[in-house]
C-alpha cells in the first residue's frame, strides 16, 4: 500500500511541477516577449514579436482543452454566432477565471454585441491579470470612442503605445486629440 502511495505522490508532484512550470515558463516567455516588444525600432519587428505575443495570451498555460474550446469560440465569433461563442467564454471563464485571453474574447465578442459595459467589465479582469495587454487597452479605447468619451479613449491608447510604441492605433491618438481640441480632422 505504501508503494502505490508513494507512486500516486510522485506522479501528483509531477503533474504539479509540470503545469507549475508551464505557467512560469509562459510567463517568463511573455516577459521575453514584451521586453523585445519595447526596443522594436520598426514596425515589421514590432509586428512580428506582437505576434509572438498573440500566440502565448492564445495558449491556455496548463489545460490544451481549454485552449481548443477558446479556439472555437473565436471560430463562431467570426462567423456571427454570438450567443454560441458567448456560451463557451463564459464557460472557459468559469473553468479557469484566471486566464486573461478568456476575458478578452469575451470582451470582444460583448462589444460585437454592442454590450459596452459588460465589455468594460471584462476588459477590467483582462488588466488585472494581465496590464500589459496591449488589445484590451485598445479595444476599451475603442469602447470609449463608440461612447464619444475621447480623453479616456486617448489615455488608454497612450498606455497601449507605452507597452507596444509601435502600436498600429497611435495615429488614432492625434486625431482624437484634434478632435477634442475641436480642429477639423
């Protein structure tokens, strides 16, 4: 009986330390990432490490099940089905409430859907778990431009361009401030 015991305690330390240290190593990779991401001195560099990045947030950390459900969600998202995708982020949110990707799908599918405030909701977890998140900044920047609140808009994608200084949206933040200085755009 001690043998299975101690059998079981090995395989459970195993299976610990190996989730374990895919979560550390996803992160240890995002920090890589986000480090090069900010001496990108071109935007075909920047681009290419963005990419990268999409790739990690995309990746459930310890479970390939959830990150195939996440995969289908965005699959019916982009093909209009809201209410189904809907339905699978909120299930991958109730399974695992700390992966910021889960939150941010369904951030975005809630601003397809036109449900701002519970798409700011999410964006809020999204930046709590993860305030590097570049596309969460810009999708509440987006979020806040649809509510015609540009300053706030203009300040998250200040925060965005600080993360990512060659975000594709920071052209956006001289015409929304010439739009709130009142110039002719």
């Amino acid at each position: 009986m001690s043998v299975i015991k101690y059998k079981f305690i090995i395989f459970f330390l195993f299976i610990f330390t190996s989730f374990a240290s895919a979560e550390i190593s996803q992160t240890e990779q995002l920090n890589k990432l986000f480090n090069k991401l900010s001496k990108s001195q071109n935007f075909n560099t920047a681009n290419l490490v963005e990419q990268e990045i999409w790739a990690v947030w995309l990746k459930h950390p310890k479970n390939i099940n959830l990150t195939d459900k996440l995969e289908l969600g965005i699959e019916l998202m982009n093909q209009g089905d809201y209410k189904y995708a809907l339905q699978i982020f909120t299930n991958i949110i109730k399974t695992d409430p700390s992966w910021s990707e889960a939150w941010n799908k369904r951030a975005t599918l809630l601003f397809f859907m036109k449900d701002y405030q519970r798409s700011l909701d999410d964006i809020d977890k999204v930046l709590a778990i993860e305030p590097r998140h570049f596309g969460a900044l810009s999708g509440r920047a987006q979020i806040f431009i649809e509510l015609e609140e540009y300053q706030k808009a203009i300040k998250d994608l200040k925060k965005a361009k600080k993360i990512h200084p060659i975000i594709v949206s920071n052209n956006l933040i001289i015409t929304l401030e010439k739009l709130v200085k009142g110039i002719n755009i």
